[in-house]
C-alpha cells in the first residue's frame, strides 16, 4: 500500500496515477458498476490499522478489490455498533398519516385526541439522535404539504398527534422475530419526542400526544389513505 494525496482525496493526477496499474474491472464486479479508484493508504507499521483509522475519520477506506466501502466510519470501532451504524444511515424517523381525527388511549383513558383534518405521527428514534434532529423532524412535520390541496399544517393550523414508537427501528430481515438494536433507550429517546413535540408548539402547532413507553391503543381514520415516511 501507498500514500497518494491525490488518491484520498479521490482526485487530480494523484487519483490516476494511483489507479495505474489496477484492472478496468475488478473481477466478479456487476456489469454496469463502475469499480471506484482504490483508496491509497499510507499507515505506519508501528499504528494498527483500527487505531489509524480512529483518528482520520474523514479518509474513506476502499478495499483494494475496487468496491467502495459500504459501511460508514464509527467511533467506537468494530463489532455491533459497526453494523448499526451501517444499516442506519439516517436520523429521527416518524410514519405520517393524514387522517381525519385521531386519539390514544392508555388503560381505557383518552390521552391524546385530534378532531378534522390533521396528521399522526409515530416517531423513531435511534443512536445517536439530537436535538439538532429533533428540530427538523419538528420543521418537517409542520411544513409536509400532505394535506388536502396539497397544504401543510402549517398553512391550515391542523392538529398533529405526535406518538412515539420505538418499533419503527425494528430489524425483521433475519429469522421470525424482529431485533431492536438500532432503536435509542428510553432514556434518550423520551426527551428527543417531547422535543419534537416542544418545537411543534413553538412553530404554533397544536400538538396531542401519547404516553411514552405506555401500552397505547391508537385509533384514527386514515384520509387518502396518505401515509409518508419522513427521515432527517
């Protein structure tokens, strides 16, 4: 292996020179997928590889058969957190419906009721969440023009009821029965949603809400149906 500034940087003559002698086409690479440049990596024999790579977050390793690394740099190194993190990419999810009234209840009580037109949301959260997050969900949400005549929350001042979910974050590719590794604790999780729930409020929204970590019984009507996922 070598180091080419040109080659990390994934340009310039320093990007072609590195490719050089590499085939056009790695073997057993797809027809039609372009093999990107190998990434060129110039270690100190005395740093293990692991340890280099801690502290160039930014360098972007490429295995030398030609394909681009599919999973993102992470902190804390190999093993679970690894493979969260490469199979979730993105931020706060939420489901939105447009319905025409929506409530929850929680042991035979009504928490949370929404009357017309307005929108429901199950809301995700996962490691790694912010604020930061919470606030464009919240933007998102009052601004997604999903309502009738293609209209937001707020342009109309429609309600939303806002619910968390922490399913939203299952894993059901393997087996039978869904894992939750990728959804964020209660203790994280809880204050993101009502953070959610905060914004909304203060962007002017009226905003119901469910209990978290509550056994819920939602009811709504779904007007369309209209049902969006939403990541930020």
């Amino acid at each position: 292996m070598r180091t080419d500034a040109g080659a990390v940087a994934g340009t310039g003559a320093g990007a072609d020179a590195a490719v050089g002698a590499a085939p056009a086409r790695a073997a057993g690479t797809p027809p039609g997928v372009r093999p990107a440049p190998v990434v060129l990596m110039g270690l100190c024999p005395l740093i293990p590889i692991a340890q280099w790579q801690r502290h160039t977050p930014r360098v972007r390793i490429v295995p030398l058969c030609g394909y681009r690394a599919q999973r993102p740099w992470h902190p804390s190194g190999g093993g679970a957190r690894w493979r969260m993190a490469a199979r979730h990419h993105g931020g706060m999810r939420a489901v939105v419906q447009r319905v025409d009234g929506a409530s929850v209840d929680v042991e035979g009580r009504t928490v949370g009721r929404i009357v017309g037109e307005g929108l429901c949301a199950l809301v995700g959260v996962t490691h790694g969440d912010t604020e930061a997050e919470a606030e464009r969900l919240a933007r998102k949400l009052w601004s997604l023009r999903i309502l009738h005549g293609e209209k937001s929350c707020s342009d109309t001042g429609a309600p939303l009821l806002v619910i968390s979910q922490f399913t939203l974050y299952g894993d059901a590719r393997k087996g039978r029965r869904p894992t939750w590794n990728a959804a964020a604790p209660g203790d994280i999780a809880e204050p993101l949603v009502d953070e959610v729930v905060a914004r909304l409020r203060a962007l002017g929204a009226e905003v119901e809400t469910g209990s978290f970590g509550a056994a819920m019984k939602v009811s709504l009507t779904n007007d369309g149906p209209f049902t969006v996922l939403v990541e930020v």
